[in-house]
C-alpha cells in the first residue's frame, strides 16, 4: 500500500514516503502505483516540471517490467546428446592436478626439482601438456599434467624422474600432496588445442 502526503505541494519522487505490504510483492506494487492514470504524481509528471524525473520514472518501468519477464520465464531443460564411446582408450584423456604446498626455506629447491620434473614430462610420449600455477604471496603450486590416457599416466610414474620428484617432495612440501585425476572427451582436446 502507498501513503503520500499530498498537501504540502508537489514532492519529488526521491523524498516520498513509500511503505510496502511485503518485500516480495514491492516491485508489482510499485509498478502498478507509480505511473497508473488514477496516481495524483502522473499529472505532476506530465506536466513538465519533473521532466528529468519523469526520464527516470519511465527507466525504472522498464526495469520493472524486464524483471517481471526474466521472473516468469520457464526453466527447459533440454536432454544432453549422449556421446556412444567405441571402448578404446583413445576416446578420452587424462587431467592430473597436483596440489603441492611447499615449506618456505625448501622453495629454491623444489623450484630446480619441479622444472626438471617438467621438462622430462614433456618429453615422454604420451604427455599431451604440463602446466604450473603458483599462488601470489604462498608457497602453494598447482600442477596439471595432460596425459594421452591413464594407462601412459601409470607408467609415468613409474619412471626415474617421477620417483625422484615424489621423493623430492617428501622433503619439500608441508603437508603431503593431493592428486586429483580427470578423464574428459579427446575430441575436447583436438577441437581446443587446432
């Protein structure tokens, strides 16, 4: 409901004295009150003196009316195309992450032992990508390692440079690392990476 006082003259529509039923009704109420033909300020409005205001009036109508659209628009959700997979290991590939923090007096280190670690990644076959992130102002690195499937993953780590690298890290890192693994669509990496 709107309670104006209309007798100490015409008010601008910033210093009216609005006060809503409920908080979830206020915007229909607005709307239906605030430019209807029976509403005094329409007249006031219209009659020039409020003309910048009215610029406003007529924005905020239109941002009512918007809203009222977007609140009433149905939700469809449409079925995903299922992708039929011939069961060859081909068909996906391997994400690795690799969360590693590292103590502070140990970062020189585990710097010249993850660079050697990346550089003999990227030269085995099977290895699609390695990539590092480091957090400002942390000790905290994220390792992602894109592999051409699990089975090449495996014997990865069961190289000299991988072992050493766990074994590096026994020493370098505060808490023990966490290894997360992903396997997504190959074609995402062919059609990403052309």
């Amino acid at each position: 409901m709107l309670f104006v006082d209309y007798r100490q003259g015409p008010v601008k529509p910033e210093a009216l004295s609005i006060q809503w039923a409920g908080r979830r009704s206020n915007r229909r109420l607005q709307r239906n009150n605030s430019l209807s033909p029976s509403n005094p300020l329409l007249s006031l409005v219209n009659s020039g003196l409020y003309e910048e205001d009215n610029q406003w009036l007529i924005q905020v109508n239109r941002l009512q009316k918007l809203l009222d659209r977007l609140e009433k628009k149905e939700l469809r959700l449409e079925p995903v195309e299922e992708e039929l997979l011939e069961g060859s290991t081909k068909s996906h590939i391997l994400i690795v992450q690799r969360q590693l923090n590292v103590l502070e007096e140990e970062l020189e280190e585990f710097r010249l032992a993850l660079r050697q670690y990346m550089e003999c990644s990227c030269a085995q076959t099977g290895c699609l990508h390695v990539a590092v992130q480091r957090f400002a102002n942390e000790s905290r690195f994220i390792l992602y390692e894109f592999w051409e499937h699990n089975n090449v993953w495996k014997n990865h780590l069961q190289t000299n440079y991988s072992k050493t690298f766990q074994r590096g890290n026994v020493d370098f890192l505060e808490t023990p690392e966490i290894t997360t693994t992903m396997l997504v669509p190959a074609a995402w990496w062919v059609l990403n990476n052309n």
